[in-house]
C-alpha cells in the first residue's frame, strides 16, 4: 500500500519536535496549545489525551467526548501529542478500532514510529515497524525516522538499524545510506556517518553517490572541521570525480575552509576555488557570502573585488543586502569613501532596496572619509525616504556641517535630530548656537529661543556668547528676553 503522505516523516520533517535533534534550544515537543487556530475537535481530542494517565484512560476518555474521527483528525491529533507518546499510541488503536476498520494512513503510521522514537521508547517503536512491515506499510521515511531518533539518542545504534532494514523487506541502497548520513550528521556524529560509508559498502554492496559526500561534507560544516572536510573533499573526487551540479558539496567544503580561521585558511579556499573553476565546478551563495566576510576581516580588497566581479558579474549572482553591506564595510573601512555610494546605486538596480542600516553605514563612512557634499547628498536621500540618521552619524555630520560653514546642512542636521529626538541635545544644540552666532546672528537667536521652549537647556555660557555678540550691534534687548525665558524656564 502507498501513500504520498508517508513522505512528510522522511526526516522526521513532519513534525517540528523532529528538530530536537539538530537544534537543541527549539522546544522539544510543540503542543496544540501552540496552535491557536486548531479546529475545536482536534483541540478537544488533544486536550483529553494530554490529561490521561493510561490507556485505559484514553479509551473511556475518548468515549466519553463521543466524537467520531477521520484519517486526516487522526495526524493532526498525533502531530500535537509527541509530549504524551503512550496517550498519542492509545489514541491511535482506538480510532483505528472505534472509527477507521483498522485502516489508518501510511503517515499516521510514521508519525506513531516518531513519536516512539524521539521519546526514546525504541522497543514499542520497532514493534510498530513490524506491524508496518506485516501490511506492507513500510517506507524509506519510516527508517529515516528510525534513523533520526536513534542517531539523536546517546548509543543509539541507527548504523545497525540500516544493516537490518533487510529483514523488513527494504532495499539498503544509496537513498537509504544518504538517510542514514543525514540522521548521523544532524546528530553532530560525523565519524560514525563516515564509517557507516564503509559498513554500508561491506554489509550490503551499497555506494555513495554525490548527495552522500554533499551529506557529510555539511556535516563537516555543521562542525567546523576543515581537516576532515579535506579528507572528505578527497574521497569524493575520488569516488564520484567532479560533477557542477554537485553544488551544495562544494559549498559546504569551501565555507568550511575560509569559516575556520580567515588569516590562513582565505588563501587555500581560493586556491580550491580556482581548482573548481578549471574543472566546471563551483560553489554557490553560502560559500561567497562567507568568503567576503572573511576578506573583510582580513581586510584584504583586492581579493574581495575579484570574488565580487567572478560571482556577480560573470555567474550572475545577485548579491542581498548583506553582502553589500560587506562590501561596503571593506571598502570604507579602507578609506575608499567615495567608491561606496556606487554600492547603492547597484543595489537599486538589483532591486535591493538599502534600509537605514545599510544608509547609516555609507553616511558614517563619507563623514570619516570627510566627503561632505556626497554625505549631504545621502543624508537628505535619506530624510526623503524617512530612514533616520542614527545618533552617532547626526553628532558627526552636526559637528562637520558647521565646521565647513555649510549652516543650511547643519541646520537640516539639527532639525532632523530635534523631531526625531536623538541626543545628544544639549551638547549639539548649544553648538549650532555657538556656532551660528558670528555668519548668521538672527539664526542662531532663533534657535537658542527655540531649545529654550522645547525644554533643551541652553547653557549660560552659549547666552553670554550671544550676549556680547547682540550687544556688538546694539541689539541687546534681544539678550534680556531671551534670558527672561531662559530663567523662567
């Protein structure tokens, strides 16, 4: 019997609590209280089973809500009740016996064997296979599920359970090994995976293929291993040659590499990559991604634009924001200001539309790299788009706008940071004041009078600044009610 459905477990996928064993921090069995808009039915059927003790229990209990179930209720019920395995068991017989004529669905089936099998109930598991394999139920998902629940268990054995997939009447070739390379590798039990190539090879004749070593070398990833990905590396070549649409190997085996340790390990992974090249072989996004953050923390430029100009403009790769991001970090942080606005035109023409980190990164560069007339172009882009100047960057551009007497930027400076309320005020406020007082003496009046009524304290020594300055061309009484205001204040 078959059923498209009996794929969703092949890697225990059907379920999240299947995560478990990749991901420790994830919760281990989501219940149906996480699930807020779950049919009543199935919220009640869920209910009942999480408050027994028994089966005997979740018969009378089932009994009790009088309520008739389909196949479909059945793998929603059983997809909320990892945390109650001898509730979810007793659960399923009774619909099969109460509703179904003993007919449930291959996936419901799997979903049982699951639910056994991360709970560490190995012995009602494998009792469930045979019943499985006694109604011809079984399916590679079934032993990929077996797979991923022992090789998640310490001293699990899931190698022995591909050795004897033979007396259920399954075929031990090269998609139950890739399984079996999965479960190891998400275990974080990359030896036992490569040893398992070597039994599967012994016991049943079967040999890796490409997916196979793509399988480990990420598991060489997941470890940060780069000694044993080139043992791998090697292997695959050996076994299987080079083959482009091997991609995700590559991947793997070069980001492996250049994450280990940037400083030494840039220089090889390049020369991988040329390697690959040659033979009509490359990587894909991961390992570009990872070798610009490692250029960057190399800082080494040259090597990062050949990266860029290769992957992009050759293999028409479109870079998302993190990666021009990178870019732009490498280049401004190598003093090359001016090159990196060109980033942003490009990301528009990709469709990578920059947000107010990306825009923030380029201001603080130009400002460094003291390219005021292209950093006032990019912060009035920027107040266009309502993409805020961070705090740090407004102090700067403030400071460097009013140092070159361009007062029409540093006034939009202030103004910017006063509706949006980024500090620091004061300082900057009595600044502009200061500041403005010997080109433009009315201005700087009016703003002095402005902090005044918005409560940001105008310190005694910028007001006798404007005093003398007022009184220079016999305009003191401006001083007296300013100063009236600021006492009342």
């Amino acid at each position: 019997m078959s059923d498209h459905r009996a794929k969703r477990p092949a890697d225990a996928a059907a379920s999240p609590v299947a995560k478990r064993g990749r991901d420790p921090s994830a919760p281990a069995f989501p219940t149906y209280t996480e699930a807020p808009d779950l049919p009543a039915k199935i919220r009640i059927l869920c209910e009942a089973l999480a408050k027994v003790d028994s089966a005997l229990d979740v018969d009378a209990a089932l009994d009790h809500e009088d309520i008739s179930v389909t196949t479909d209720d059945v793998e929603q019920v059983l997809r909320f009740s990892y945390a109650h395995p001898r509730a979810a068991v007793a659960f399923f017989r009774w619909a099969g016996h109460r509703h179904l004529g003993h007919e449930h669905s291959p996936y419901s089936w799997n979903l049982v064997v699951d639910i056994l099998g991360k709970n560490r109930l190995f012995e009602p598991m494998w009792e469930t296979v045979s019943s499985m394999h006694s109604q011809r139920l079984l399916s590679l998902a079934t032993f990929a599920s077996v797979f991923s629940s022992l090789a998640a268990s310490p001293g699990g054995n899931p190698l022995k359970a591909f050795v004897d997939m033979s007396r259920y009447g399954m075929t031990r070739d090269t998609p139950a090994l890739n399984s079996l390379l999965s479960a190891l590798c998400r275990a974080n039990r990359l030896d036992d995976a490569r040893a398992a190539i070597i039994v599967a090879r012994a016991e049943a004749g079967t040999r890796p293929d490409a997916d196979s070593y793509a399988i480990l070398l990420e598991g060489c990833e997941a470890a940060a291993d780069p000694w044993v990905a080139r043992e791998v590396f090697d292997e695959m070549v050996r076994a299987v040659g080079f083959d482009p649409d091997n991609v995700p190997a590559y991947d793997s085996f070069l980001t492996t590499l250049v994450s280990s340790d940037p400083s030494t390990a840039l220089p090889e992974a390049m020369k991988y990559l040329a390697f690959l090249t040659e033979r009509r072989c490359s990587p894909g996004e991961k390992f570009f991604r990872a070798a610009l953050a490692a250029h960057l923390e190399a800082r080494k430029l040259h090597g990062a634009i050949v990266l860029w100009n290769e992957f992009v403009g050759h293999r028409g790769l479109v870079p998302d924001m993190e990666m021009y991001n990178t870019m732009i970090m490498l280049q401004g942080s190598l003093g090359h200001a001016e090159v990196i606005v060109e980033y942003l035109d490009d990301m528009a023409f990709n469709g990578v539309f920059p947000d107010s980190g990306t825009y923030n990164l380029v201001l603080k560069f130009l400002l460094k790299g003291r390219k005021l007339r292209e950093a006032a172009a990019i912060f009035s882009e920027m107040v266009k788009n309502e993409l805020w100047p961070n705090e740090e960057n407004c102090s700067l551009a403030l400071r460097m706008f009013l140092d070159t007497h361009d007062w029409e930027m540093g006034i939009k400076v202030w103004n910017c940071m006063v509706e949006n309320g980024l500090p620091p005020l004061e300082e900057s406020g009595n600044m502009l004041v200061s500041k403005l007082r010997d080109d433009r003496l009315p201005e700087a009046c009016k703003y002095a009078e402005d902090m005044i009524d918005r409560g940001i304290k105008l310190s005694s020594s910028t007001l006798s600044k404007l005093k003398l300055s007022l009184q220079k061309i016999k305009k003191g009484e401006i001083h007296d009610r300013l100063l009236q205001k600021w006492k009342a204040r």
